[in-house]
C-alpha cells in the first residue's frame, strides 16, 4: 500500500506539537522529560470540554493540530482511533466505585470509558459525518491502527486520520500496566500527494522482523506507552530515523513501513 503523509500532530512527555518533537527527533534540539501537558481543546464547546475525559480531550488536541496543519477540512476526513488501554484514571474511578458498598457508577465515567468517546467528541466538535472506526489491539494498537488507515486510503482512495493515545494508570492498577506517562499522535495520510506532503510510505504485511529500534530520550520516557510505538516512525519523518521501519504485529508479523522523502 502506498500512501503520504499530510501532517501529524503529537502530544508527550516534552514533546510539545510536531514542529518541537520532529526538532528533538532529528537531533537539533535537546530532548528535556517533563508530564505531558494537559490540553483543553478549543474546538470543543463549551458543555462537552467539561464532560470529555482527558483521553478524548488529547485525542481531539493532536487531532486538530494535524488538521490545522494539512489545511484539509475536518468535516471531509474519516478516522481512525486507536488505543490499548483508553483512560487509564477512569477505568481506575470505575473499579473503585464497583469495589465500594453502593456501586453507583457516574454516568459520565461511564460514558467517558468506552472506546469510542474520543471519535465521539471528535464529531461533535468537527460536525463531522464520515466514517469512525476505533481500534484496540493491546500493545500493538498502534500498528493495528495503521494498518486500518492504510487499507480505507488505498480502498477508498481518500485521506484518512490515524489518531493513537494511551494514558497511565494509578495504583493499583499501575502494577498490572505500567504506563506512565500520556503520550497521543495523529497521522494525517493521503492515497496522492496533496499540497506538500511530508514522506511517502510503502507499507506491506510481512513475516516477522525484527522490530526498529527506538529513538533515544523520549524512547526512554515512552517506553511502556503503547501509542509511543509509533516512534520509529515520528523519527523518519524527522529524518533522523530508519527509513525502513518494522512495527510488530499479530500472529508473529510485521508492518513494515518503507520511507521516502
């Protein structure tokens, strides 16, 4: 499958928007760990910003900046969200209700707990109606996301956004998955080149390779967050990375992704 990529944008651990994570990942900027910032996107009105959980509300932050970016109105463009683990904090709250002696569960947690919220919130904030699709495929939700994307471009023959985000869980949660810091990216990919497009990627189901390595520094900081996966990537279209990039996959496969500028 051979797609382009539009835009992307990127949420972390001191990875601040694309322009400063692809500095980082080309090695022209240090990289500093810091908490992810905690955004509040405007696109939101006003009574759905205070409902949103915060795995919807960095979905729809990276997802805007990319859109921003390609200059590609929303309302045109069909998504794809992919996540392992959704909102970490409120599965927690969940739990814990459940556990208590009246096991009243907020309506709002509840809401906010599914997969598909952020796409959800997505759509009311864009007023767009194309096609969702929300994917969870444990560590290699990413991958699978991908994979997803890639097939509605080459088929459909339109662009398509991949959204990824994964966020911690507390204690005791934590213990079972690991993850400690948020971490969310958009893709913004295209079957033609439109406007000025960032890198070209062949992309083909293969038996399994070895994985490509992870950038240093916000490798180190990402490294249980299963979104994050998509770092090797990030870094070649920084062009500091590997430009053939192997993700693991299911059933002892790879994606793998040829780049070309």
């Amino acid at each position: 499958m051979e797609l382009w990529v539009r835009a992307v944008g990127v949420l972390g651990p001191g990875l601040d928007g694309w322009t400063a994570t692809r500095a980082i990942l080309a090695g022209l900027e240090p990289y500093s760990a810091r908490p992810t910032k905690k955004p509040i996107p405007d696109v939101l009105p006003a009574t759905e910003r205070r409902r949103s959980g915060e795995a919807s509300r960095l979905a729809i932050a990276v997802a805007q900046e990319a859109v921003s970016a390609s200059r590609i109105p929303s309302q045109e463009l069909a998504t794809v969200f992919a996540s392992s683990d959704g909102d970490g904090d409120i599965t927690h709250k969940i739990c814990g209700s459940l556990a208590g002696t009246d096991r009243d569960v907020s309506p709002t947690l509840f809401h906010n707990s599914v997969y598909n919220a952020p796409a959800g919130y997505w759509s009311i904030a864009t007023g767009s109606r194309s096609g969702s699709t929300s994917v969870c495929a444990y560590d290699l939700s990413f991958a699978a996301g991908l994979l997803e994307a890639a097939v509605q471009v080459t088929v459909e023959r339109q662009p398509v956004m991949l959204i990824a985000s994964d966020l911690p869980f507390p204690a005791p949660l934590h213990a079972a998955r690991p993850v400690d810091q948020s971490f969310a990216v958009a893709l913004l990919l295209a079957p033609h080149e439109i406007g000025t497009p960032l890198m070209r990627w062949d992309i083909t189901l293969e038996a399994y390779r070895t994985p490509t390595a992870w950038p240093s520094g916000p490798g180190n900081s990402l490294r249980n967050n299963p979104a994050a996966r998509c770092l090797p990537l990030l870094a070649a279209l920084a062009g500091g990375g590997s430009p053939i990039v192997s993700l693991d996959y299911l059933d002892h496969s790879s994606l793998v992704v040829a780049c070309e500028v």
